[in-house]
C-alpha cells in the first residue's frame, strides 16, 4: 500500500515539474505579436516599479531614435483604427515592394534627434505620461549638412499590455496628439 502512494507522488511530483518547466519560455513572434518578448512566471518581487519601466521603455526609444532605427516602431501598441494602421504601414512603406522603411530615410522624416532630456513622469489613467525634450537637427538639402531645430517637448502615452509597458501614444506637446504624431513635426 505505501509503495503505491510512493509511486503516486513520484508521479505527482514528475508531472508538477513537468507542467512547472514548459511554463518558463519564450513567447514566439507572430503576425499578431511581432515582438518575441520572454515570458516566464514571476513572483512579485521580480516586477520593477512601473515608473521605472515606463522610463526605461521612453529611454529605449529615443537612443533608438538617435539612431535612426526604425525599429523603434516594435515599442509601440498595435493600431487600434483604420488611419493608425495606416499611418504604421506607411512608416515601414508596407504599401511598396521590396523596400525599406520611410520612417527616417524619406525627405518628410530626416531629422534626427541629437539629445534628449527626461522631464515628468505623471501616472496617468490607463498607465503613464512622459515628456521629453527633444533636440532635433534635419538635412538642409540646398546647403547640404545637419541644421539645429531647436528644442521642443513631446509626450510619450504609455500603457501596460500583456504584462508589457508600451508606447501608445507619441507627439507634440504643442500640437496634434495622434498616434505617431511625434515623427511629423
């Protein structure tokens, strides 16, 4: 008799660490998550402060933007309208064959971001508002060279998705607050 309640807790205790092992993977890229993220199961002593998170996510996207990395894009949430999706398909000029993002290699986005300076960090109602100050230089195709544009503030919309802090929202303090406005001025 106690051989078999042995033999039920070997088995017991195989299949726990079994089930136990396949949870901790990584996530596979699909078309519906084009970023393979790992995944594994955490205590909540493994979570940074959402603060952090949301500052470290604004970081990654402007040294990307330094750059000009057109992966910057992968930080941003999935469109959630017909002119978001849009707007992304043409940043990575999806509309044309066999050709390389708009997004920073087209004369409508050659700037280039040459500093960046952190400012507030407000907890917002679905997740966190950052501004940024941005200093941006673009190509002055007659003369021919990096002209300075000056300083400007735009404001990062982050939001917490499948455990992930993204990007939903990235534009002018001063101006229109869509999506990827951010890129257009």
């Amino acid at each position: 008799m106690n051989k078999v309640w042995v033999l039920i807790i070997v088995i017991l205790a195989f299949f726990v660490g079994y089930t136990t092992k396949s949870l901790i993977k990584t996530t596979e890229k699909t078309p519906n998550n084009p970023i393979a993220l790992p995944s594994k199961v955490v205590t909540p002593t493994d979570f940074p402060s959402s603060e952090e998170v949301a500052k470290s996510v604004v970081i990654k996207f402007e040294d990307l933007q330094k750059v000009r990395n057109s992966d910057i894009l992968k930080l941003f949430t999935p469109s959630s309208s017909n002119d978001e999706a849009d707007t992304y398909s043409f940043l990575l000029a999806l509309d044309l064959e066999n050709s390389s993002p708009r997004l920073f290699k087209t004369a409508g986005f050659g700037y280039k971001v040459t500093e960046y300076k952190l400012g507030s960090i407000l907890k917002a109602e679905r997740g966190f508002r950052v501004e940024v100050e941005e200093t941006r230089s673009s190509y002055d195709n007659m003369g021919g060279g990096w002209v300075d544009d000056g300083k400007k503030i735009y404001v990062f919309e982050l939001v917490q998705i499948g455990g992930n802090v993204m990007i939903d929202k990235y534009y002018p303090k001063k101006g229109n607050n869509g999506k990827y406005d951010g890129f257009y001025s």
